[in-house]
C-alpha cells in the first residue's frame, strides 16, 4: 500500500514523568502530541521544548512523519511495513497511533536516509510548512 507521509516543521521530543505527576502546562503549546499514562510512567511525546522541567527524564530531536489520510481499522501491516523499511536501512522508530492515523517519529540525524528509504519503497513525502 502506497502511504503519503507528511513530515512536521519541529523537532519533538519524549519526555517521562513519574506516573503521579501531573500533565504540564507547557505540553498544550505544542501542535501535535501524545501523552500514555500507566503505573509505571507517564510519557508526552510534543514539541522539543529547551527549557524543560526538572523532574523529567527526555529524549530529544525527533521528527515526526504523519501518515496523511485516515486509515481503516480493518488495515493490518501499516507499521509492519513502515518498520520494516526502516529496519533495514537500521533507523529506530517510535511509533503513535491515533483513532485516524499512524505516526512515526524517527531520529531527525536519520531523517534524510529514512525519507530515501521510503520514497524507493513507493512512498510519498510532503513537508509541513
């Protein structure tokens, strides 16, 4: 299945808080993100922030690539698929879905050999301004 990524201006990055903390204000400032709460953490994935709080732990500069469209639930494979060609080129992913869509997020120093790897793979790649 052909896919149209589309690649999100900022750098973002994922931060860890202990899971009784609360959300921090500074997350709502950000376009997209992303926050899992469990007993063991709470992880927010948005925009890279420099002056971040304290009591979290982060890791920063990361790019985000959208899936454009909404995808069915009845879809399997999606990220299987996205992994896999990033997987062979040896690029990590993190990845976020939502009800609609899927996101990946790869290291921005990987972020040219994944948009290479992804076009030969019959993929498109659009840039959000």
């Amino acid at each position: 299945m052909k896919l149209n990524f589309l690649i999100l201006k900022d750098k973002y990055a994922i931060y860890r808080f202990e899971p009784d903390s609360d959300i921090p204000l500074w997350v709502k400032d950000s376009g997209f993100y992303s926050v899992t709460k469990t007993n063991d953490e709470l992880s927010i994935v948005c925009k890279q922030f420099d002056s971040i709080s304290k009591r979290a732990k982060v890791n920063k500069d990361w790019k985000v690539l959208k899936v454009q469209g909404t995808l069915d639930f009845s879809l399997v494979g999606i990220i299987a698929d996205i992994s896999g060609i990033l997987e062979k080129i040896n690029v990590s992913v993190f990845t976020i879905s939502t009800y609609d869509t899927d996101y990946i997020l790869v290291k921005n120093q990987d972020l040219d050999k994944s948009i290479f790897s992804l076009k030969a793979n019959g993929h498109e790649i659009t840039y959000d301004n």
